[in-house]
C-alpha cells in the first residue's frame, strides 16, 4: 500500500535510465530546509556508496535559500551514477514529517534510506544496511552513529526492543526504512514539537514490526547549533514528553531525547 498526502508539490527534476525491476534498488531520501552549504555534502556521500542500484529522491520543503538550484545542479551533474533522480519541491513549507512522507511516496524501492541534508554516509552504509535487512525481512535496519562537526563522540543506538525505548529515543532517524512499514503505520506523523522519528519508532513497536540493529560505524551525523533538536526540540522538551507519552502510554519517559540519550 502506497499512502498519499495531499502537499501541493512540483517537480523541479528528473532522470532516469529505462526503468527496470530490480530487487536491489534503494531508494534515498533526502529532505531539505534552507541548507545550500550543507546539502552537496551529503550527496556525496551517497557518490561513495559501495551499493550501486541507488535512486535518489530530494524533497526541498519551500526552502528560502539557493537549496533547490544547488540540488538541481548536483543532480543534473552526477545523474548517470543512478538508476533515477528526483528533485521535488513543496509549495509550501510543511514540516520535516511532510516532506518525508512526499518522498516516501515517490520511492520505487522497497527500502528507503532516509538521510537529512546535513549528515552523510559512509560508504559501505546501504549495502550493509540492505543485506541485514533482506536477511531477515526486517522493517528497518539502523547502525552506530558517528556524531561530528560542534561534537564528537558515538551515538547511542542498541538493539531494537521495546523496553529500551519507554525512556528515551536511541535510534537515529538515519535509517533503512521497508516501505511497506511506513504505508502499514500511516507514515510519520506531524507533532507541533518534533520528535517524529521517535514516534515513528514507537508506531513500529505498537504494530510489532522488528527492527534490527548493524553494530557498525556507517552513519554520520552533525552537531551544529542550527540544528531542530538543539533548538526547537530542546526548549519545549516537557512538552513533547507530555504529547509522546499521550500518544504512546506504554512510555516511561524520564527525560526527552536530548543529547545525553539520543544520537
């Protein structure tokens, strides 16, 4: 099942070679917000990729910077290296759940990696990713975070199992993702305060869908002081721990996803 969100939209690019069923292709998602220095960064990440059957899906949310120019010209550039590029741009600006749930729906693949525009990959991140998952028909496949640029040090991410989530969020956003899942849970859900992949996470668990945990370095992601969770998230943290707990009562949680729990 394939879920369909009424976001005004427009798309700004496309390439593809003829398509073809391939069991192998991944799809990669990447949202964008005004990040015109950051975002090339990330798609070069994916220029390293050891996978080689990558479509690669950009969903600008009504950037107000140079975003989607920079984006376009990236894949116009670099287009030949996959099986299909997207560059999608809402009309207007709806939030990071919104444009997640856009470019899920566009994707071909039956895994979408989900990559925010400042982080990046290493290069063996998807192919290891995908085998674990495959293997064991999983609903996501997620590794150990590298934290860089303001900090660094690992994240926090363990294996998938419900009581390691009731106090906190240990799995980063930053993962592969069976789109079958996303449509079986009604896709990310717009919380006012963040916190969407969490409770994504938690949808997961309430539907008993498994994840599984790749104990590996594979993911990278930037601590700098634009980022939501250092500021949006952080102040209204008591908020969002009321709404998560409203929404998912089976939570114990004694302090939110903050940077002493969450990647």
């Amino acid at each position: 099942m394939t879920l369909s969100f009424p976001t005004p939209t427009r798309v700004l690019l496309e390439q593809e070679r003829t398509p073809r069923e391939d069991a192998e292709l991944v799809s990669v998602l990447v949202t964008v917000y005004n990040y015109q220095g950051l975002v090339t960064e990330a798609l070069d990440s994916l220029l390293a990729q050891t996978h080689l059957q990558l479509e690669v899906i950009v969903v600008d949310d009504a950037s107000t910077d140079r975003s989607p120019e920079v984006v376009a010209h990236w894949l116009g550039a670099n287009a030949q290296r996959f099986e299909r590029v997207l560059l999608i741009q809402h009309q207007e600006n709806e939030g990071l759940p919104a444009a997640r749930n856009t470019g899920f729906a566009q994707a071909r693949a039956e895994y979408v990696l989900v990559l925010d525009a400042d982080n990046g990959l290493h290069p063996r991140a998807i192919a290891r990713l995908l085998e674990t998952a495959q293997d064991g028909g999983f609903a996501v496949a997620y590794s150990q975070i590298e934290q860089f640029g303001a900090n660094t040090r690992l994240g926090f991410a363990d294996l998938w199992r419900r009581d390691l989530f009731r106090p906190a969020n240990y799995v980063d956003a930053m993962a592969l993702v069976a789109k079958w899942a996303w449509a079986e849970v009604g896709g990310y859900s717009h919380l006012d305060l963040g916190w969407e992949d969490f409770d994504l996470w938690c949808k997961f668990i309430e539907h008993e869908l498994e994840g599984v945990f790749v104990p590996e370095i594979l993911c990278r992601y930037r601590v700098h002081p634009a980022s939501m969770l250092r500021t949006q998230t952080n102040r209204a943290e008591a908020r969002i721990v009321d709404t998560m707990m409203m929404r998912h009562p089976w939570l114990k949680l004694l302090a939110g996803p903050t940077e002493s729990h969450a990647p």
